[in-house]
C-alpha cells in the first residue's frame, strides 16, 4: 500500500513538473514568434499576443510609422520564468533602421509576459537600453 502511494505521489509530480515545462516552451515558442512577427511585419500577428487596448495603441503607432520602418534582427537573449511559470520577462535585442535615415539603430525591449487560461498575453513592453523604438510606447522626454 506504502508503496502504491509514493508511485502515484511521483505521478501526481511528474504531472505537475510537465504542466510547468509545456508552459515554459509555449511561452519560449511565442516570445520568439513574437519577435519573428515584428522582423518581418506582420503587425496584425505581433498584436494578437497582447491585450486589447495594447494591440490598438500598438496598431496605431504602426500607422504612424508607415513603410519608413524596416527591421534587420532580432534576439531573444533571456526568459526568466516567476514561481510557477504563470509569468514571465522576456528580454529581446532588437535592430532597425528608417527608410528616410538608414542609420542602424538598436534597443533592448523588457517584455513581461502572463499566461491568461492557457496561452500567453504580452502584458507589459519598455525599453530598457538603447534607441527610443517606434512601436514601443514610452513618455516623451521633456
């Protein structure tokens, strides 16, 4: 009987260990799609993995900028799951340049990650070093 026990004890872990890791690769799998979305343009597609008001507000500074923006790469360099891996930050190092200054300009984006009834919704996006970028919304320096 002991040992029925610790067999479905182990089970019940090993259950729990392979909800947390699936979540861990879905997110690992969508900050990189994310990412891939906003290298190659598809807007509509980097906008679904964020709330509502953010993909409208994101939409919009897409808008502003036009075809002027063109992206050359991108890195995810960090995912640092929370406790229980129902959150997360994501650093990407990102690189770009205006069609009217080819300058290359680069930043690296804070993203903070949730995972809402089983998919995961960018929550919270900066800039933590780097270029002010166009699609990342920020306060205008004084």
């Amino acid at each position: 009987m002991k040992l029925r026990l610790a067999l479905l004890g182990l089970v019940w872990l090993a259950g729990c260990f392979s909800a947390s890791q699936r979540r861990e690769e879905d997110l690992m799998r969508e900050a990189r799609q994310f990412s891939d979305d906003l290298r190659w343009g598809r807007w509509d597609q980097a906008g679904a993995t964020m709330p509502a008001e953010d993909k409208r507000l994101f939409m919009e500074r897409v808008d502003l900028v036009g075809n002027d923006l063109e992206m050359s790469d991108y890195e995810v360099k960090s995912i640092h799951f929370d406790h229980g891996s129902s959150e997360a930050t994501v650093t990407v190092a990102i690189a770009w340049f205006s069609k009217r200054d080819p300058t290359l300009r680069s930043a690296t984006l804070e993203q903070r990650w949730e995972s809402h009834h089983g998919h995961w919704i960018m929550t919270k996006q900066r800039r933590s070093h780097g270029d002010r970028f166009p699609l990342v919304n920020e306060p205008v320096a004084k």
